[in-house]
C-alpha cells in the first residue's frame, strides 16, 4: 500500500519527532483501505533485540496472529473502564434518575 497524503506520510518518521509520538495517522491508497486516515496509538515498545525484525513478534507473541496481539492489548484497556468504581456522586444520580 502506498501513502497517499504527505500529511501523513510514514518515510518522515525518523527525522520529524525527537520523543516518539503517542498517536501516528496514516492515510493509505488501496482497495479495501477505502478513502480515510488509520490512526495507531502507542501501546508498548521494546528493546530492539526483543523482537524479532522479521515477524514484529517478541517470543511471547511467536504462536500468536497480528489480530490475536492486537485483541491482547485492546483487553488490557476494557479492564481499565471495569476496574473502575462508580464514586458517591454517580450512585446518587442513578438512585434518582429514570433508568
């Protein structure tokens, strides 16, 4: 797939940032990627020696799919919004409200 708008383009990655970036918004040119911007939020990073170039799996990941990794973290963060307990305030409202 190829980028379609400077804007958004991958090959400026290793001179524009000095800390890396949180979020990265690409825009690509394919059949299926239809006409949007993708953005990937950092999740994880790794030393270069933990992970192997070719497969972009650490040796925990090796028996997993790209999809099955990606489940993994999307995880972590529903247990998050889980964790949390309603405060005093919000039973309060629930106590008076219609539903």
């Amino acid at each position: 797939m190829t980028v379609t708008k400077s804007d958004f383009d991958p090959m400026c990655l290793s001179s524009q940032y000095y800390d890396p970036p949180e979020i990265l918004n690409f825009q690509y040119e394919g059949v299926r990627c239809e006409n949007y911007v993708y953005r990937y939020v950092l999740v994880d990073k790794f030393r270069p020696n933990k992970i192997d170039a070719r497969s972009k799996k650490t040796d925990e990941e090796k028996d997993l799919s790209h999809k099955q990794i990606a489940q993994k973290y999307l995880k972590c963060q529903s247990h998050k919004d889980v964790d949390k307990k309603p405060g005093i305030l919000n039973k309060i409202k629930k106590v008076f409200s219609c539903g």
